[in-house]
C-alpha cells in the first residue's frame, strides 16, 4: 500500500502499490489521477511477424537444406550414364541390378585413376566444409530467432556472431556446393570423357543445390526486412 494527499482535501489516502486510473477521495469525493499506465511487454514478436511469409519459407528451406546436406554424404550428387554415380565419399556403379561401390581413395595404386582421386577427395572436402557451415548456420539462426523472441538468453558476443555471420555460413554452404559438383565434373570428365555420357549433376544434386540457392534467396530477404 502507499500513502498519497488527496489533491483537493489534502487528507492522507491509501492505494495499492499498482494502483492506475481515476479515483474518488473518501473524504471530499473529489476525483484525481494517480499512477502510471503498465508497460506491455515487448520482448517476443507478434505471431504474424514471427511467422512472416518471408521467415516461414525460409524456415522450410534451411530445415531441407540441413537435412538434404546429411543425406547428400552418402547419395550421388552426379551420374554418368545413368549407373555411375559419384558422392562425396567415392563412387557407386550399378548395371543390371548389381552395384558396387568404392571409395576415393582406393584409386590409388595400382591400376587405378590418382586423378580422379585427388578431384574426389577435393569433392569430398568440400562437401564436408558446405555441411559444417550449413549446420553452424543452422545453429546460429535458431540463436538469433529465440533470442529475439525472449525464449533464449545468450550473451551479447554470441547474439552478435549469431546475427552478423548468419549470410556468411549460408553463403559458404551454397559456394562449396556449387563447387564440388564443378570439381567432380571435371574429374569425371578428365577420367572418363565423353565415352559413356557427359557427366551432369543427378537430380538429387540439382535439388540439392536449388534448395541452397532457395535458402540463401530467402535468407537476404529475412536480412532486408529487419
């Protein structure tokens, strides 16, 4: 409770400590203001801007990049002639209901292809660092978007990191992606040559590369509307 002098009488009156809004004096009857209005809370968004077109889509193409970048380590990001198929991890034939698979490495030595190698295992490298960055950026948007909406404490250097380097690793995902398949290709093309098919990406790899194109699409519209 708090004591308070009523304006017109001057006689002590008694409100909560909360109280807001126009009273009437017990004493003289006379009214009078008292108190200041509450503050609405304002630390998370409204659901309308927290699910924003813009930041729904985008959710949905991180959440499909993140996992299409796991499941890519061990599926063909390109074809050549519709049985060899080349993954980060090494290659894969399969003809007449047979398959066989092999790992980058293993073309060293005898009888084996030391230039496919090496372009696999760049491949390889490649799309390692595009998964690590997609993960990191993953870790930094679900930073940034609950701290934002008051449900997550950070300290201020990582809400910092979380929201200055969010382009950064979305960028680095895409760019080594991009960058394995033209590696690869060129390998492919180096060992191979034209003699099956030209090598092309798989439609796994065009997807693949679509939805990181998407996410980072998506991801400087987010960064225009804050």
């Amino acid at each position: 409770m708090v004591e308070i002098l009523c304006p017109h009488c001057e006689e002590e009156i008694e409100l909560d400590d909360d109280a807001y809004g126009e009273f009437a004096c017990p004493h003289c009857d006379g009214e009078f203001e008292w108190g200041e209005k509450p503050k609405t809370r304002s630390g998370a968004p409204s659901n309308s801007e927290a699910m924003s077109s813009t930041k729904l889509g985008s959710h949905v193409l991180h959440g499909a990049g993140g996992i299409m970048l796991i499941v890519g380590m061990f599926s063909g990001w390109l074809t050549v002639g519709g049985f060899l198929d080349a993954s980060p991890f090494g290659m894969k034939a399969s003809l007449y209901g047979f398959s066989a698979s092999t790992g980058w490495f293993s073309f060293f030595g005898d009888g084996g292809d030391s230039v496919l190698a090496i372009f696999g295992i760049i491949f390889m490298l490649l799309a390692i660092v595009a998964i690590a960055s997609q993960i990191i950026h993953l870790v930094f948007r679900y930073v940034h978007h609950m701290s934002e909406a008051g449900k997550l404490e950070v300290s201020r250097e990582m809400a910092f990191r979380s929201y200055q380097y969010r382009w950064h690793t979305s960028l680095i995902a895409l760019v080594c992606s991009i960058a394995g398949v033209v590696v690869m290709e060129i390998g492919l093309l180096i060992a191979f040559g034209v003699e099956f098919t030209f090598p092309r990406p798989s439609l796994f790899g065009i997807f693949l590369l679509l939805v990181l194109g998407g996410q980072f699409i998506m991801m400087n519209q987010e960064l225009a509307e804050e």
